[in-house]
C-alpha cells in the first residue's frame, strides 16, 4: 500500500469510490431523486478532473496498483484546515488505510500551518462517525442544507486540535 498525491489520470477511478462511498452515507435518508442529482454533479468524472485541477482532492491510497481512497481538503483561514471529502472503497475498509489517509492528509496541512481540522459528516453516518471519532475528532454543530428537492440535509461539524 501507498499513499501518493492525486493524479489526473485517477479522476474516474475517484468518481467511481467518491459516488459509492456518498450513496452508502446517505443510505435511505435522502430522495433517489437528490441522490442522482447530487453524485452526477460532484462525483462524474468530469467534475473530479476538474477539482482535481482545483487541488480540492489531496491523496489517494493505492493498494496493488488500484486507487482504494481518497482524501481532499485545505486550507479554510491561516490555521485552520478542512476535510472535504474522504472516501474509502467498500472492499478495502477496515484495513486501517484510511487512518493512513486522515494521518498523511493532516501532516502535509500542518505543514502548511493547520492547527485545528474540520470535517462534516452526514448526521446518520455510521461509516464516518466513528472514524472520525476514533481519531480525535468532536461535535461542533448540526448544519443543515436545503436540498433543492424539498429536503434538509443534516451534517454534523466536528473538530480536532492538531498537535
């Protein structure tokens, strides 16, 4: 296993473990309806390119030459950092690659001068949670999104102090 830094050519590969990894946090909490809407606007191929591009994806851990997550964020004021978006494939969870991820992510944006992270993480999320929980994080806040579809997106904003 390795962790290397974002490729253009990974974007499909990407939009594939971003799209599954979304659906599988929102489960039956939201429409099909939103559901379609929201994985072909952020996570289509295109789209990732492009944010790729951007530098809103950081890393990607790569087991026996195939992308197996994805880890993307930056910087939000001078010491403050943010995940914004993180996803393992289904078959290699649990495996302890995304803590690698969250730990190669966090070091290159203390560098960079991060002393607090942020992530959010859909309120329900029996993935993220945990994980999240697991490595330090706490609850801030619930925000809650207006989902052009008539729903309300609920995430959970927690936080961490980097050492």
């Amino acid at each position: 296993m390795k962790i290397r830094r974002v490729r253009l050519e990974d974007a499909g590969r990407v939009a594939e473990i971003c799209r599954n990894g979304w659906l599988d946090t929102v489960d039956d909490r939201l429409s099909d309806t939103y559901k379609t809407k929201n994985v072909e606007f952020w996570y289509s191929p295109a789209k990732v390119e492009q944010d790729i591009k951007k530098g809103q994806y950081s890393f990607v851990a790569e087991v026996d030459n195939t992308v197996a997550g994805v880890i993307g964020g930056g910087m939000i004021s001078r010491s403050e950092n943010e995940v914004f978006v993180f996803y393992m494939d289904r078959n290699y969870r649990y495996m302890g690659i995304g803590k690698q991820l969250l730990n190669i992510f966090t070091e290159y944006f203390m560098k960079k001068g991060a002393e607090v992270q942020w992530a959010s993480v859909q309120e329900g999320n029996t993935l993220g949670l945990p994980f999240y929980e697991a490595n330090g994080f706490y609850f801030q806040s619930v925000k809650e999104t207006s989902t052009g579809t008539g729903e309300v997106q609920r995430s959970i904003r927690m936080k961490r102090e980097l050492e």
